[in-house]
C-alpha cells in the first residue's frame, strides 16, 4: 500500500491524523479469530484530530469519512500481509496502522514526508518543488469540490473545516500544480485516476 498517500488521498485526513490511525480505526474482529474485517468508514474521534486536545477541543467533533472501494482493496492487502498470522485481540487493534521501521511507534511526521517526496520523484515530478503531505488533503478538497457542483458548504464538512474562509483557502488556483502532481503520483500506482483541466486549475476524476 502506498502509505500515508492513499489514505490522505481518499479521506482527507491530516498527517498528523493518519500518523495516529490505529489497526482497529480500519478493521475489527473477533477476539482470537484470526480474520480481519475491514470497517464500512473510518472515523477519528475528537481527541485524534487538530485542535482537539487544546482549549478549543469543545468545538471539534469527530470525523468520519467512508472507505472507497479502492482504498478498501488496498488496506485489506496491507492487513494480510502483516497481519496473516496473528489473532485479533484489543492489542491488536491497539497498533499503529503504520508503524515505523525505526521503533515499535508509528511513522513520524518526517518520514510521512520522504515517502510523499520519494512518490513525486518516482512519479517523475520536479524534485524542486515544495510537494508535501498537506498536498494530499488539498487535492482531496478539490475532488470533492467539483464533484460536489462547486459546493463550498459540502466541501467543508468533508473536511471538518469550521469556517468556509479555511476551505477557501484550499481551492486556491495556486495550487493546481499540486492537484496535477497527485494525478500523476497516482498514475505511477496504477490508479484508474484521470487530471481533468478546468477553468485554470486540475482536479482528479477516478476512472
């Protein structure tokens, strides 16, 4: 699975957000049986989300987004690779989704970030350019935005944003390098994902 690229593609999350994913936010099972059953969506509760354990934390509400088909498929191979020999149990479900070959913690900030960089340059981008890992829940923005028929408000609650000037901020023509980059980044997986032109700026269509 190409992680945290996937994920932040087809949900939106922030970094940080996917960096405190858990097996059991995508996955569940019966204690002992050693077959996991991918959840219908994922959902991060308050506390795992931006802001959620400051002074402002009494107004943010957990997030939940539905797993695409393609995303699913994913995640379930990742899960069966790593996990086919173990037996669903609360630890279980307890570890990071993605973990860190430098310790037994998840993959920190830093390392997210190479991975995105090393899939731009894989993908054959400029390596000059400022790709990161918020590129990501910006080109999520987008398609959701022009799927949605430009609804801003829609747009919003798909990404847990409390003021439309935030999600604004988001569409920026500016950012329609990003949204070609991811297109192409996705190409390179073998993704059935297409970059439309529109009107000055790019969005990912699938199919």
């Amino acid at each position: 699975m190409r992680s945290p690229d996937s994920i932040g593609l087809s949900t939106g999350f922030r970094i940080h957000e996917i960096l405190g994913m858990s097996v059991g936010h995508v996955a569940t099972g019966r204690p002992g049986s050693p077959e996991l059953q991918l959840r219908a969506d994922l959902t991060v509760e308050r506390h795992g989300l931006k802001f959620g354990r400051s002074a402002k934390a009494s107004r943010i509400r957990a997030r939940r987004v539905p797993l695409t088909a393609r995303l699913r498929q994913l995640l379930g191979d990742y899960l069966h690779e790593r996990f086919q020999f173990h037996f669903w149990s609360t630890e279980l479900g307890a570890r990071p989704l993605l973990p860190s070959r430098k310790g037994s913690g998840p993959l920190r900030r830093w390392q997210a970030a190479k991975i995105v960089r090393n899939a731009c340059r894989g993908a054959g981008l400029d390596p000059a350019q400022p790709w990161g890992t918020h590129s990501l829940r910006k080109c999520f923005a987008r398609l959701v935005y022009e799927e949605s028929g430009h609804d801003i408000d829609l747009t919003r609650v798909a990404l847990g944003h409390s003021s439309v000037t935030t999600t604004q901020r988001y569409l920026a023509t500016s950012e329609s390098a990003a949204f070609d980059a991811i297109g192409r980044i996705q190409a390179a997986a073998g993704q059935p994902m297409r970059v439309v032109p529109t009107t000055g700026v790019f969005f990912i269509r699938a199919g």
